[in-house]
C-alpha cells in the first residue's frame, strides 16, 4: 500500500498522514468512534509506532483530530456555526447568548455560474446545487445565506426538498454526500443598496456580506456561501492572549 509513494519521495509520515485522512473520507467516520490504536495502523501500514504518532500529531495540528485523554484519538469537527456568531451576537428576549436556528428555504439544480464555479475550482460547465438558508433568533430572520456546491460532490441532494435537510448543514453533508469540511477561508465586507427579500432590509440600511469558501481534508473547495447581516448588529470581538 505504502509502495506507491516511493516515486514521490514522500516522508514516510506523511504517507500515513494521508492514508488516515483517506481512511476518515472513504469510510464517513463517526466522530464518536475512536480511530484505531497507534499500534495497529503500525501493523497496518507496516510502519514503526514512532512514525504513525508524528503523523496522528500532525493531523491534530491540522485540526483534523482531538486526542481524548483514556478514551482514545476521535474525527474532530471544526465548529463553523460558531463562526459568523464572531461577528453576529445574538440575545433573547432574557438577555442571554442564543445560537441561531437554520432553515432552508429553497433547494435547486442550477446551471453552471462562473464566478462560483471559479470559487469551487470546478469545470465551468458543471451544474450546481444552490441553496437558500437563513438563521432565526425567536421568529425574526438574523442572516440570510446563499450557498452553491458542486453537483458532481453532492449527487444525493439532487430531488431533496428544504424540510430534508438537518438544522447543521455540515454534518448533513458527511452523513448524506461524505463531504467533510475541514477548514475554511473567509472575507467579510460592509455593503450597501443590496436588499434582501428574507432579511426585509431597506437600500438605506447597510448590510455585512461574510464569504466562505470551505474545504475538505485534501484543501479541496466543496462549498461556497454568502452570508447577510445587518450591519447594525455587527460586532467584533478577539480575545489577545
């Protein structure tokens, strides 16, 4: 298995580094389960224990695994849903922090765009999977997202109604495509004379515009999405430490 990177001249960690995270793609690994000991993807990829550890810490470095102290090294999600909430903060009606909730509400096949289809880096004539979605905090629409995926990575989306799809897109995608994100690039912008049918804004109001490109274990882009706030509610808020 391991012979066919010998012409690359790859370090021999690196080899096992990739075929764990084609290990966690090909067989949708549950983050719950834990992967298997040091020991025996050792005897699996007939490498020393040593060089199987350099590869796992260099897959937590990633961010791609977590290491759970007498339980074992588990799939670790990156938490994007916490991520727009960086810029947007959110309190009910009793003044405490609230997640908003996510609702598709459109679904379709569309023709090739483009500009997304650069984005995707994908062919400029591959058709795509556009989504509309917003985020509600107690009945009022808080951001209104625009997403397009690859049709070719998400074949099973294609017929899906909006009331089929989980509140947490990301782990609808792994569970039903085994698309998994593993990081991803934003860039935020203030925008103005843009209204939007969900967010009911006027052309006088400012709105934020929040881009992302996300991407799989192999840096493969998979999803690209426009999110939409009102610039009143944007906030900015890092900890220095």
């Amino acid at each position: 298995m391991m012979d066919n990177f010998k012409k690359f001249n790859m370090p021999r960690y690196e080899q096992v580094r990739w075929h764990i995270q084609t290990l966690l793609t090909e067989n949708k690994w549950d983050e719950k389960t834990p992967l298997p000991t040091e020991q025996e993807f050792a005897d699996k990829y007939q490498v020393s224990v040593g060089t199987v550890r350099k590869a796992v810490e260099k897959l937590v470095d990633d961010g791609v695994l977590i290491k759970q102290q007498g339980r074992g090294t588990f799939l670790k999600r990156p938490n994007f849903e916490g991520s727009l909430l960086r810029f947007f903060k959110y309190r009910d009606k009793d003044a405490s922090y609230v997640i908003p909730t996510g609702v598709i509400k459109k679904v379709m096949l569309i023709e090739p765009v483009e500009a997304i289809n650069k984005e995707l880096n994908i062919h400029e004539k591959e058709s795509l999977i556009y989504i509309e979605r917003v985020r509600i905090v107690e009945d009022r629409v808080i951001l209104s997202e625009r997403i397009w995926l690859p049709k070719s990575r998400y074949e099973d989306f294609v017929g899906l109604e909006p009331e089929d799809f989980e509140n947490l897109l990301y782990p609808f995608y792994y569970k039903k495509c085994g698309q998994f994100v593993s990081s991803a690039v934003e860039m935020l912008f203030f925008i103005s004379n843009h209204v939007d049918p969900y967010l009911d804004n006027t052309k006088q109001e400012n709105l934020v515009k929040v881009c992302r490109v996300a991407k799989n274990l192999e840096g493969d882009p998979i999803e690209y999405r426009e999110s939409y706030g009102l610039a009143e509610k944007f906030s900015y808020e890092v900890n220095i430490i």
